[in-house]
C-alpha cells in the first residue's frame, strides 16, 4: 500500500481542492471509509501540505521525509478502512500528521542505531551514543507536549507507558521534559551527579519507547 502513496507523490501538489471535504469532516471521513479515491486524494494534498513541505525546510533528508510521508499514509488508509481509527478521536488529517510524524522520527531513530562508528572517524562512541539518544530525546520531547491541541488521543498509549515506569523514572523525564529543569538542579535533587543523571535519563527513556511501541499499536 505505502508503493500506491508513493507512486502519488509527485501528483498531490497539483490535484484541485475539494471544498466538500474542507466543510464536512463527517463527509470526509465516510468518503475515506468507502475508498473514494477523491478524498485519498485530498487527504493526500493536505498531508503533503501540513508534513512534507514545513519538514522539508528543516535538515530532514527529503527522501527520508517521503518514505515517512507514504509508509504513514499506508497505516492511516489500513486503519481508517478497517475501523481502527475513527474521526471521533481526532481530525482525520491531524491524525494523518501525526503517524507521519511518528513514522519519521521512528525512521531517524532506526537509522542512527544502525550506524556504526568508523575508526577513521573523530567521533566517539560515547558520541555516538549522544547522538542516538537525542533522535530519541526529540521524539519523547514531541510526545510530552501538554499542549498539543487535536493530538490528546495519541496522548493515550504514552501516558500508559508512563504509568509503567518506576517512580523515579517518572520523576527524572517530568523534570526534563515537562518541568524543563536544569539538570544540575535536578541532578541536585535527585542527590546524584550530572553524568549519573542523563544515563539514567537514557535509560529511562529506552525504557519508555519500548512500552510506548507496544502499547501504540492499539491507538495508531
């Protein structure tokens, strides 16, 4: 299915507006429900639109954001026609947007674990290990938005992921992430160091990835 959207791709930017789908979610949402190729389309646009084109002024590899764009697109459109997503949850293009944005950041996280260190190169491993754990630090920071608007029902499986973590670990990412607290302050409170503190931070956030992954499967 993700072949389809991508052999669509390079349409989108020229396929007319559909007003009808603009005025009425309802009527979008049982256009999708029914296969209409129409409103694929629109969706599709809209997508492309809201996902591919603000992220492709960021330093998103322009191939890497279409590989999210058409493997989330895939999902949606398995999802929306099997009944697993309702438009009651969310908009559909926002949720749209959402598994694209979850497919990309996965794909950046995917990508940086596989690589492996060259002896040639200066970087350490320890560094590369930094650079792995932000791709994944970017995806928790996204997830941990309070204010993410139509976004509340992605919300779901994450706050179950961490319901599942130790207290401390609950403590050490509110800190970070939603209270945005120092870590020489945190690590003040949490009476350890600075070093100690950001592995355990890593270790907390591996930690709630993998529940997350396996809880999301029943919201996306």
């Amino acid at each position: 299915m993700a072949a389809f959207f991508r052999s669509s791709v390079n349409k989108v930017a020229v396929q007319p507006s559909f007003s009808q789908f603009q005025q009425d979610e309802q009527a979008f949402y049982e256009a999708l429900r029914a296969n209409d190729q129409q409103a694929w389309d629109y969706l599709m646009i809209q997508v492309h639109n809201q996902f591919v084109v603000p992220q492709s002024r960021q330093n998103y590899d322009y191939d890497t954001l279409i590989s999210a764009y058409t493997e989330g697109l895939a999902v949606v459109k398995d999802n929306i026609l099997s009944g697993r997503f309702t438009h009651e949850k969310a908009k559909v293009t926002t949720y749209a947007h959402s598994v694209c944005r979850f497919t990309l950041l996965n794909l950046y996280d995917k990508d940086k674990r596989r690589q492996e260190v060259s002896p040639f190169q200066e970087q350490s491993a320890d560094e590369s290990e930094e650079s792995s754990s932000a791709v994944r630090d970017e995806a928790v920071d996204w997830l941990l938005q309070t204010d993410i608007d139509d976004h509340s029902w992605a919300l779901e499986p994450l706050k179950l992921a961490m319901s599942g973590l130790k207290d401390r670990c609950q403590t050490i990412l509110r800190l970070f992430y939603i209270d945005e607290v120092p870590d020489r302050e945190a690590a003040i409170q949490l009476n350890i160091n600075e070093a100690n503190l950001r592995q355990q931070r890593r270790n907390c956030v591996m930690g709630l990835r993998q529940s997350f992954n396996q809880l999301k499967n029943s919201y996306l």
